[in-house]
C-alpha cells in the first residue's frame, strides 16, 4: 500500500474523529473553529500564497460552516463569508487582482445603490449594520472571491485538492450527525424536513452541505481513485454522507449534488475516448448499485417515509398542494415589490420588513434571484444577468473545463432553494471562473 494512500485514510479518519470528539465534549468545536481559521492565515502567509493556498483556506472555511454553527463553533455566525473574503483579499494581495474581472466589478457596484437606499428606509426599530451586512455579505461574498478567482490558471489535480478541502470537514459534520441520531427510527415521524436527523440545525443548508458532500466524494470516485483501495474509501465516505442527507428529508441540496454528479458524468462521457467509455460504465454501474442500496436502507429506516417524502406525499399517503412548502408565496410577494419598485427595488433587507407588515408574519426568502429583485430592482436583474452568463461565455473558451457547469448548476439551484445564507454558493460559484488546464503550464513547456 503506497504512502499517500494510507496518508489519504489518516485525514478521512482525523475529520471523522473531530465529528465524535465534538459530539462527546461540545467545546472541541470552538477549538476547531479558532484553528480553522487562523491555521489558514498561517498556511497562506508561509506559503505567499505561491500556489493559490488560499483557494484551499476558503474552501476549508467553506465546507466546515455549517458544522460549526449546528455546534456553535463558528467565531460569530457569519464568520465564513467573512473569512472567505478575508482569504480572497490576502489573495489578491499577493497575486493581484485577475485581469479582465470588469464583470464582478460591475457586479458589485450595482449592489450599492440598494444598499444606500436601506440606510434611510429600514425600520427605526432595526439594526442597520447587522441587517444589511447580513443580508449583503453573501452577495459581496461572491463578488470578492470572483475576482481574484476570474481566469486563473490552475491545475486539475490543484481543483481536486480544493474539492476535497472543502469536503473534509463535510466528513466531520456527516460523522457528527452519525453520533447525533444513531436511531432513525425514534426520531422520524413524518415526512417534514427533520431537524432531529440534522443536528439539530436547518434541514435545508445542512442537506445543501451533505449534497455538496456527496457529489465531492463521487467525482473522487471518478477522478482520483487510482487503484481499488482509494476507491472503497471514496465508495464508502460518499455513501455516508448520501444515507445522512437523504434522512434530513430536505430534497434541495440532495436533488442538487445528484444532478451535479449527472452532469459531470456526462461531462465525461461525451470528452472521453472509447477505453475511457468503458471505464466509466463500470464505475456508474459501481455507483448506481450503491446508490440503489443506501436509497433502500433509508426507506427501511424510515419505514418508508423517505420514498413518501420524494414523491411529494404526507406520512398518510396524500399528495401535498405545494412542493415549495410555501416559498412559493414569498417568491410572490417579493415580485410584486419588483412591480412596485422596478429601478432600484425596496433597498436591502427591506423585503422581509414589508411582507411582515402585509402578512403578519416574520419570515425571510429562500430564493435569492427574487431577493435581487424586490430589493435590487432593475440592477438587480443586471447583475443576475452577469452572474449567469460570464460563466457561460468562459466555457465557450474552455470547454474542457469539467465542472464549470457543474459548479453554476449548484450555485442556481441553491439560491433557487436556500438563498445565499451560508458562503458555499458564492465560494463555489467563483471556482467555475477558474481556467482548469488538464496539462500543468510547466509539462506544456517541455512538450513545446
């Protein structure tokens, strides 16, 4: 067995390990959390960042951000978008802004007018700051990590890295979750998202992070498994955290790392040669059988509830009215305050302040794009437009770029379902923007 194998098996083992340790002794989470990110900032400033260490620094921020706020280990509860940013910004200053990001520049000016509007229209009663850098910072998120990532040339095995620094501290929270509710069965009585089987935390961003998980682990199955050994490791981690996120009964996230995972298989397939062909059909059959069993062990474990739940049925066997268990209706009123205020919207956070007072009831939107509507306006729908179609006009440059498709697939579905609450949709949508070279630059050279 070769070295780096068993080094692979150690770090699985070590985030496992974290999720039990912060089970039995809840204060380890507050350590992690510390040491999270200022190991960061360590790893980055020793190594200047020769070689995107950033990249991984965000990315590990970014997949332990929900863990941490389930077990109150975060530094404060917004802290990873902030820390992403913070990340971005030192990598900007040692390697520059990337060139040609007038796009996300753009971008982020057309926030501020929204921003400005909030200041004189927002409640006496309200917390200015806190309100709008709440509501702001995921958008700013994205905007800041999409220009330093905006064409930088970066390795495939360089992307892999990040993927998996983002989804080892997935590992831990699927193995928090493990020890969490070790007994389905006495916790699952419904067909309702289940904050029981999530850690006691929202089913919904929990599921988001799982099936990010899920689609990580399956690509490594695809993509880095070189022989049997690494292969069984992936098989079973990525099984895990699917059998964990099936149970949340949140169907976003999951739905969202299953199309993912489609898309990157036919990615491949459509790429690849006929050798290559072969290989992949017998890993989708691989993986086709283990998904067919972890699917069936949940509906045992559910006692059929989970298959009930996907298709859109009650615990009796009724089809629900709704699938969007009423975000359907936000979604409605924040298009009429779009109707009402075309140009620059309601002004940030205004939304919610609105529909308290038009429905009596307390509740913020889980749909980003017509969030940018009824409080962005006219710019609102400017800069949508940008985020949608820069990513597209970079692949007509590189379409051997893999994941770009999939990593905009995750960031739209998401925002269509948990808005930008936590730092994973922008993080991962300003991975798309990176220029992916199979051949390192170096290989290039010599082969020229």
């Amino acid at each position: 067995m070769k070295k780096a194998d068993l080094s692979y098996l150690y770090v699985i083992l070590l985030h496992f390990f974290i999720g039990f340790f912060v089970y039995l002794f809840p204060i380890t989470s507050k350590i992690y959390g510390f040491l999270t990110f200022f190991i960061g900032v360590y790893y980055v400033v020793k190594k200047q960042n020769a070689n995107h260490e950033v990249l991984l620094a965000a990315a590990y921020i970014t997949g332990s951000e929900v863990f941490l706020r389930m077990t109150g280990g975060n530094i404060s509860y917004e802290f990873s978008k902030y820390g992403v940013m913070i990340f971005m910004l030192m990598g900007m200053y040692y390697k520059g802004f990337s060139r040609g990001a007038t796009p996300y520049w753009i971008y982020l000016i057309l926030l501020v007018p929204s921003v400005v509007i909030a200041t004189f229209v927002l409640d006496f009663d309200t917390n200015i700051r806190t309100t709008i850098a709440f509501n702001i910072s995921g958008p700013v998120c994205l905007g800041l990590a999409s220009l330093y990532t905006f064409r930088r040339k970066i390795t495939l095995e360089q992307t892999n890295s990040i993927l998996l620094a983002l989804g080892l501290p997935i590992v831990t929270c699927m193995s928090y979750l493990t020890f969490y509710t070790p007994n389905l069965r006495d916790v699952v009585t419904s067909t309702q998202s289940n904050f029981a089987t999530s850690g006691g935390f929202g089913p919904n961003q929990v599921a988001t992070f799982l099936g990010l998980g899920m689609f990580i682990f399956f690509s490594r199955i695809i993509l880095v498994s070189k022989n049997k050994f690494l292969l069984i490791i992936n098989l079973i981690v990525a099984l895990n955290i699917t059998y964990r996120g099936i149970v949340t009964f949140s169907r976003g996230g999951m739905l969202t790392g299953l199309l993912m995972i489609v898309f990157l298989l036919l990615f491949l397939y459509i790429k690849t040669n006929y050798k290559g062909k072969v290989k992949l059909n017998y890993i989708l059959g691989l993986m086709a059988m283990a998904l067919m069993v972890t699917w069936g062990y949940s509906s045992i474990q559910t006692g059929g509830l989970i298959n009930k739940r996907y298709a859109n049925k009650d615990s009796k066997g009724r089809t629900k009215e709704s699938k969007f268990t009423g975000r359907s209706d936000i979604a409605e009123t924040e298009i009429n305050m779009f109707l009402n205020n075309p140009v620059f919207g309601v002004g940030v956070a205004k939304g919610v302040e609105i529909r308290e007072v038009e429905t009596g009831i307390f509740v913020v939107s889980h749909d980003e794009i017509t969030r940018m509507l009824a409080e962005h306006g006219s710019l609102g729908v400017i800069a949508l437009l940008i985020l949608i179609f820069t990513p597209l006009v970079l692949y007509l440059e590189n379409s051997f770029n893999m994941f770009m498709i999939c990593f905009v697939l995750f960031w739209f579905l998401t925002i269509n379902h948990a808005a930008m609450r936590t730092a994973v949709p922008a993080f991962v949508y300003s991975l798309s923007l990176l220029n992916i070279q199979l051949i390192p630059p170096s290989q290039k050279r010599d082969d020229s």
